[in-house]
C-alpha cells in the first residue's frame, strides 16, 4: 500500500477534514508500505504539520519531455504581439495560485510599461479575475480559459511566471523551462528544488517583491537572454522522464 502527497501541508492542509487530526492522518500514514512526497519541501510539510510517519520517501514527478516538445509545434490560435513583452501564466485559477496579486502586479507596471500576460486555466476564481480586469482596466492581461494544449502559447512566452503561496513541485514551471522559456517565481520552499540556479527568478511571496521582479525583467532583455542560455546548458530534461520512471519501479520493485 503506497500514499501519495502532493501538496505542502504547511499551507494547504487539506486532508484534515477527512482525517479530523494529525494523529488520525499519522496513523493512516503508517499503516502504509511508503508515503511517496513529490519533493523535499513536501516530505518536509508532512514531517511538520502531523509528524513523521517513518516512511516517507521522496519521488520527482516524471515529466514527458519529447511529448511536450512535441505538442508545443502544434498550431496556436492566439498570436502575440511581437511589440510587446510577453508573460505567461498557466494553472488553476484558485485562490492559492494568488492570481489577483499577479493582477494588482500588472496593473501597476502598465502605467509605466508596454506587455501582455496571457493566464491560462480555469478554477473557482475565473469570475472574481475576470471582474477585476474589467473594473480595475488591466487591459494587458488576456483571460484566454483553459487550454487542452497550453504549450503552443507557453512557447511564444518571453517569461514564465507563477504567482503561488506554495507549490509542492512546480509542474508547469519545469514544462515551461523545458520549453526553452524562463521563469519568475514568488518564494515557497519548492521552488528551490524546481527551478535551477541562474534559469530563473526567485520573487518576495509579495506583490511589491513581484512587480519589482517583473520590472527587472521588463528593463533588462539582456539578463532574459542569459537566462535562456542557463537553460539550455544547465537544466538536464534527460532526468526528467526515464531516470524518475525508474526511482518509482525500483520502489516497487522492493
């Protein structure tokens, strides 16, 4: 019997409600073979809020890299305007992806600055986001829904942005670097495992640390190319499918 998390407790406990306490939830975890975390900040988020089970092991999500570089030639319906920088943004929106700060960021810059951000998805939040474009003017920022192929318009991006209180892995934003793109990201614990050094930007968790982040980036192209060019040479994708397939079959395996 194997669990899996995939969700740092530390600020998304969600379980509670089905467990009642952390020693109920402890209990069930060590009735378990292995308690599968999706990274060290997981693991960790699980040590810290219930406790540890004593069997707890760590397993990188396996991301499908020749698929991704495969969808992401598909024909894109929304073309950017070369003008302008782009940012894109992709997950569910839903109030732990923190998009209405993301929002009151790019409000802000675009009294200053010509870009877009596209956000793509779809969630709880959509009618809250799309009302606070529309009263507040953020006429650079597109709502474009969910997208059963968002790769094709995350290529076209200049920079990858994610906005979250906290990640347990960071899935987009390794499918984003995969595709050649850099990536700003607010602070959380994960995202020191998820994004390499020098391939991206570590933001404050805060709307002024992000609107400073993405001022940065929108004064200085050059420092986006060098990004780019650390990607290239320092984020392996060969880890990332075959290598991580194989840390789960030897664990079950044993």
């Amino acid at each position: 019997h194997y669990g899996w998390v995939h969700v740092d407790y530390r600020y998304i406990y969600w379980t509670l409600g089905t467990f009642s306490s952390a020693e109920n939830e402890l209990k069930c975890f060590q009735q378990m073979d292995k308690v599968i975390c999706v990274s060290q900040a997981t693991a960790n988020g699980v040590v810290k809020t219930i406790g540890d089970s004593g069997n707890l092991v760590v397993c990188y999500n396996p991301i499908d890299v020749a698929r991704i570089q495969h969808m992401a030639k598909e024909k894109c319906t929304y073309s950017r305007d070369n003008n302008k920088p782009l940012f894109v943004s992709v997950g569910r929106l839903a109030k732990e992806k923190q998009f209405s700060m993301l929002l009151e960021a790019c409000k802000c810059l675009s009294e200053k600055y010509e870009f877009e951000l596209w956000l793509i998805g779809d969630g709880p939040e959509r009618e809250k986001l799309r009302t606070m474009v529309e009263q507040r003017k953020i006429g650079c920022v597109k709502l474009l829904g969910a997208k059963e192929n968002p790769y094709p318009y995350m290529k076209q991006a200049d920079c990858f942005i994610s906005s979250s209180i906290a990640e347990s892995y960071g899935l987009a934003i390794q499918e984003a670097m995969i595709l050649g793109i850099p990536v700003l990201v607010t602070e959380c614990p994960a995202m020191w495992e998820t994004v390499p050094e020098d391939c991206g930007v570590i933001s404050p968790n805060n709307v002024e640390g992000l609107l400073d982040s993405m001022e940065m980036i929108l004064n200085e192209p050059k420092y986006l190319e060098c990004l780019r060019s650390n990607i290239r040479t320092r984020f392996d994708t060969k880890e990332l499918y075959n290598a991580r397939l194989d840390v789960i079959y030897h664990l079950l395996e044993e």
